[in-house]
C-alpha cells in the first residue's frame, strides 16, 4: 500500500485480492474505496470527505489518469484496476453473499437475473440525503442476510460518504461503492473502451452532462494536486 495524494492506495491487484480475502476470513467489516481523479479532487477540496477516504480499510487505483501519474512520480508501472471488473468478478462468486444497493430498481433486477445464484438481494434505496438513511436498520437486515459484500451505487462522494456511515454499524462484511459498476456489468462497454481504459470516454457518451462536468474539474484541479504530490517528493 502506497501513501500518496493525501490518501493510500493498493496498486497491486492481488494485494487487493488477498487483502479483501483477509477481511472476509477474519471477520473483519468495514469499506474499500475506489481512487480516480474524481475522487482526488474531492479530497484536495474537502477535508471531511478525506477523512472518510483515508478511514476505508484500504482503497485501489480505479482511476487510468491516477496510475498515471503514480508511474511518473513512482517510476512504477502501475495498472488500473476499475470497479466495473472488481465488481463483476466478486458478484459472479457464488461463494459469497452479495447485497447491491443504490441505483434504479430497473439496473438492480437486471444485475439480479444476470448474476443471482440464490446469493444475491437487491435494496432499493430510498432518495435521501446522505445523513437521513436508517442506518442502524439497514445494517440489521444485512447482518440478517449474513451478506459477505455490500455493492454501493449512489455516484461520488455520496457513495463514500454512506459507506463510512453504514460501516459504523455494520458487524460483518465489506462495503464497496462502485458507482456506474452497475450499469456496465449490464451493458458492457465496447471491447476498445475495456482494452484501452477508456472508460471515461464511454461514459461522456452514456452521461455527458455529469461527465463532462467531473472531468472540468479534473482538468482544474488534477494538475494542482499532481504539483503538490511532486514538492512532497521532492521535499
């Protein structure tokens, strides 16, 4: 695990694989984050939103840009590992029970016939703000469920944010937001897209209002964040 851009990040994809292996072994509940750029400027702009970043039980490179600019300033050669593929390959395991919560009823019974081998149950969310869910209650059903993974989709920050929340009660197993994971386990980006991480740009095309919007302030902030990572290193 690397500290780097106020945050800490497992590059390696089978660290992140043992890791998680680890939590659900050992009984141990809390939540993973996915890095990108996104998810960097949010932290450079807001202090509280970093601390639920860096309270996760460890976060990964989701993000093409982020690995990057780890490879420059590391010298590594770093490889993305994006939330869609961690998402389908844990969600296909029948070995784990599986709770996905967030996102439309719709996405969720379309992810439930497609994956659903008696280990998955969909929560349709209400539309709240962040601090106004059950937590406690939601918790409580999981726990019922006896659920191994928690898939979260309500779009960044708010995903994080309801993941640090939840964790605060949650007894066993681990929460991940994963954002339009869902969306692309159903509809599955061109193969182009997959081979060549640019996901971002097939999302311009699905979403370009909200995309377009992030990536103006990826393009603000990015190389503020990238020259403040530079003067630690070099400092």
């Amino acid at each position: 695990m690397t500290n780097i851009f106020d945050t800490h990040i497992v590059y390696d994809h089978i660290e992140c694989d043992e890791r998680l292996a680890f939590c659900l072994n050992h009984g141990v509940s809390g939540y993973i984050c996915s890095i990108n750029s996104n998810i960097l400027v949010e932290i450079f702009r807001n202090d509280n939103y970093k601390l639920v970043i860096n309270s996760s039980l460890f976060n990964f490179c989701d993000g093409s840009i982020v690995c990057l600019c780890s490879n420059f300033l590391l010298n590594q050669t770093f490889k993305p590992l994006p939330g869609p593929e961690l998402f389908i390959k844990y969600i296909s395991k029948s070995e784990f029970n599986h709770c996905i919560m967030g996102s439309t009823q719709d996405v969720l019974s379309s992810i439930f016939d497609k994956f659903d081998r008696g280990n998955i149950f969909c929560v349709d969310l209400p539309f709240l703000d962040v601090e106004h869910f059950d937590y406690e209650n939601i918790a409580l059903n999981l726990s019922l469920k006896n659920v191994d993974f928690v898939w979260v989709s309500l779009g960044a920050p708010k995903q994080e944010i309801f993941s640090f929340m939840l964790s605060k009660y949650l007894k066993k197993g681990v929460i991940i937001p994963v954002g339009a994971a869902f969306n692309y386990s159903i509809d599955t980006p061109p193969l182009f897209f997959l081979r060549f991480k640019l996901l971002w740009l097939f999302r311009i095309y699905k979403e370009p209002k909200k995309t377009l919007y992030r990536l103006f302030n990826e393009i603000l902030f990015m190389p503020i964040i990238l020259v403040k990572q530079v003067y630690r290193c070099i400092f």
